[in-house]
C-alpha cells in the first residue's frame, strides 16, 4: 500500500463549479499537509499548506484535514479555466521528508 | 515566482552519454533536492542535501550523483545515460517545510 493515495483523475467540470480533489494516507505520524499546483511543463508550486487538522481557507480554495480519518481535501469554489492543471497533495512528518501523492489532472471547461 | 532554474529544459540524447542537469537558486535556502516525475506518477526523491558539501540518497534507488560545492549549484549527472533515465527531473529548495521546484527536465534517451 502506498503511503498517499490520491484520486487519480482525469476531472473535468464546467467553469463554475465546485471542485472537491482528496488524498488519504496510512501513516498516522504525518502533521503537515500542502497542496501544489502543477502547470503543463512547469514545476509544482504550493498552493496550501495546514497543520494537523482543521480548515484552511484562501480566497476560492479551501484544504481540509481529518487526522482521525487520515483523509484531506482541497475544494475549489467557482472553478475557472485557469485551474485547469494537476493538484498534488504533500503531507510529512516533523522530523522526515515530503511524501507527495501522484497528482489528479483537473481540466475546467469554459 | 521563485527563483530557482534548470537547464537544459529539455534534451534528447543517445544511449551511453555523460550528462549534467543543472540547477541553481538565488534564494539562500540550505535544502535542496531533485525528484523524478513520471506521467500519473508521484514525485520520487533521488537526491537530497541539506548544505554545501552535504548529499544524500533518496528513496528512489538511481544511478546519477549529485555535488553541492555552493549553496546554490546542485547538478545532477548521469555517467552512462540508457532509455530508463527517460523522465522529468524536477529539482527543488526549501525554506522550512514549503518547497521551491523549478520548471524541470525533460530527458529524452534514446
């Protein structure tokens, strides 16, 4: 099993909607969450990053972690075509490295 | 945007070459790191280091090695490239937990 596990996409929605990308995880120990953004051709960029569990909210996007579930999403509020790319979600330990999840694909339709 | 670049962006080489990817960061940060990013795939880490003259391995076993003389040059050279090298190898730096990538190398072996 690996340790992060991430919907696998492709997602495609119309302009507008509500966009909800998950991850779930086994290890109990991980503390910090992130989500990055990956561009066509570009590198990831970070978009979120929460502690431990609870909401975090910025601007259209909110990343939401449930520690006892092991289970952490990002939603996305009325979608537009310039969050068409892959979303990562990242999560770690205090003392290890990131482990990032293989990324869902997310194409926004005008 | 960060400032952290890689050269060449992309490159198609034959079986059996030397090849260096670069990459440098003007930012100061001591980590830095290089991934391996396969279509649908996680980020794999091959290479880690935490200051000047410090390397280590990552989890993903790989036959490339890695040199940091200064805070901001991290190459990454492969002696002997063959087919399975063929990936995008995405390097980064850290400031704390949140990571800088830069915008990758596409290799090509043929």
């Amino acid at each position: 099993q690996k340790e992060v596990e991430q919907d696998p996409g492709p997602l495609s929605v119309p302009e507008g909607a509500i966009v909800s990308l998950n991850c779930t995880y086994s290890n109990s120990a991980f503390q910090y969450f992130m989500w990055y953004r990956q561009y066509s051709r570009k590198g990831p960029e970070l978009l979120m990053y929460t502690y431990s569990s609870g909401n975090k909210e910025d601007g259209r996007f909110t990343a939401q972690v449930d520690k006892s579930s092991k289970y952490i999403s990002l939603f996305i509020r009325d979608s537009q075509p310039s969050d068409s790319a892959t979303y990562l979600c990242a999560m770690k330990t205090s003392y290890d490295k990131v482990i990032f999840g293989p990324g869902t694909s997310l194409s926004v339709i005008p | 945007e960060a400032d952290i670049y890689q050269t060449p962006r992309y490159l198609v080489i034959g079986t059996g070459k030397k090849i260096t990817l670069e990459c440098s960061q003007t930012m100061g940060h001591d980590k830095m790191y290089w991934y391996q990013q396969d279509p649908g795939m996680e980020l794999h880490l091959i290479h880690y280091s935490y200051g000047v003259n410090s390397t280590e391995k990552g989890d993903l076993s790989s036959e490339s090695t890695v040199s940091r003389i200064r805070t901001e040059h991290f190459p990454l050279t492969l002696e002997s490239a063959r087919p399975s090298h063929t990936s995008q190898y995405l390097c980064a730096s850290s400031l704390g937990d949140t990571q800088y990538f830069g915008p990758g190398t596409r290799l090509t072996v043929l």
